[in-house]
C-alpha cells in the first residue's frame, strides 16, 4: 500500500513545451472532424451522465442507472421529486461538467499530479460503472477504464504525460461542442426533451437562455484550463 501511495502521489516534472502543444492540436482533431467526433463522444457522453448522476444524488434524490447508447447519447433516471432544485441542479449538471472537469484536470496537472489524476479518473469511471444499466454502455466505460489504468500503471512517465495533456484538453474542447449540437437540434424541433428545455419547463427561464449558460460557462472553462496548461509555456 505504501508503494501504491508513492506511486499515485508522486509528483512528476513539467512536460515538454512542445507537448502540451502538440496534445492540444490532437484534441482539437479527435474533436472538430465528424468522424473522430462520433467515436470520441463517447467519452463527452459518459462525463455528462456522470455529471447527472452525481448531483442528483447529491441533491438528495435516488439515482436508479444509467444508460450510454452507440448514437452516443444517454439517459440518467432518478427517482424523487420531478420539481424543485435537486431536479435543476440534476439536469444543470450534464453539459457543464465535461468541462468542469477539464479545469480540475488541467488544476492537477499544473501541480505535476499526473498519476493522481489518471486515478482519480478511474475512480470516477467506476463510480459510473456500478450504475451502468445497459450492454453497450457497460462496453463503453470498460474500455475507455482499461486504457486509463494501462496509462496509469505500465506507461512511461512521458507517454502518462501526454496521455493526461490529451485527456484533459479534450474535455475543456470536447465540453463546447455538444452545445452548438444541442443548440441546432432545439432549432430544428428534433430535441423537445433536452436538458435546456425540461430546464424552461421547470424555470420558466426560456431554454435558449439555458443554452446560453452551458455556452458561456463552458467557453469560460476552456479559456481558465488552457491558460492553466500554457502557462508554463507562456513563462518561458
């Protein structure tokens, strides 16, 4: 145990500059191209299930699963009351928090906790796990949980560096693009259910001002996370 603590809380040097380069414009491929954007979302998705998950149950209501789908959208069911702040709060939690952890990630890795935060990753994967309630996304977080522990535990110092340099800038860039979508699913009538819409039923505040709010605190997310991970850079 004592080995596993060192491990997991030792402190690892700053990457090369050119890394945390070089990992930024990876993000931002696997991100803006369709193609890589279908497969990739996967892990949007879980985040924003999680998010779901977790402040609901923080907010005292009764978490019952979860389902991941191949379209890479997904569904979170909670019981207890369909109104109220633990119900805001609940579906306020989705788009937010892929970015939100993005700036708690870049937070550990400009304190040179690398092996901390890929743990701590796997920690939050198999939290989502347990409340895992369909094949595929059972599949799904098995998979992105197995290369996260191999990083974790048989990587190189280097190869964990840039592995987390790409993890963390994919969810600060990863977490503003599933807004646009949602904005332009609401515009054309296919999303009548989405979280900015049941967020209006349950406000009165109109859902494009919920949209809005996703948009600005998730740009807001990416601008302090990137700052985070270039300033070393901007310092040379």
């Amino acid at each position: 145990m004592t080995d596993l603590w060192h491990h997991v809380w030792t402190t690892q040097p700053d990457p090369p500059h050119v890394l945390v380069l070089v990992t930024a414009v990876l993000a931002l491929l696997a991100v803006a191209p369709r193609p890589a954007w279908v497969l990739a979302r996967n892990a949007i998705t879980i985040a924003h299930e999680g998010g779901h998950a977790l402040v609901a149950v923080l907010a005292g209501r009764r978490l019952r699963g979860i389902r991941l789908h191949s379209d890479t959208s997904g569904l979170t069911l909670t019981r207890g009351r369909p109104t109220g702040p633990g119900m805001v709060l609940s579906l306020l939690a989705g788009y937010l928090t892929p970015s939100l952890l993005g700036v708690a990630g870049a937070v550990l890795l400009a304190a040179g906790r690398i092996t901390l935060l890929l743990w701590l990753a796997l920690a939050l994967l198999l939290a989502v796990l347990v409340m895992i309630r369909n094949v595929y996304g059972a599949l799904a977080v098995l998979a992105v949980g197995v290369v996260v522990f191999a990083m974790s535990w048989y990587a190189s110092p280097a190869v964990q560096a840039a592995f987390a340099y790409a993890g963390v800038w994919f969810l600060l860039v990863g977490g503003v693009r599933p807004v646009g979508e949602l904005q332009r699913l609401r515009y054309r009538g296919y999303a009548p259910d989405s979280d900015a819409d049941q967020l209006a039923r349950l406000t009165h505040v109109p859902g494009l001002l919920w949209v809005a709010v996703f948009g600005a605190v998730n740009l807001a997310a990416l601008l302090a996370g990137g700052y985070l991970l270039v300033q070393p850079v901007l310092a040379q």
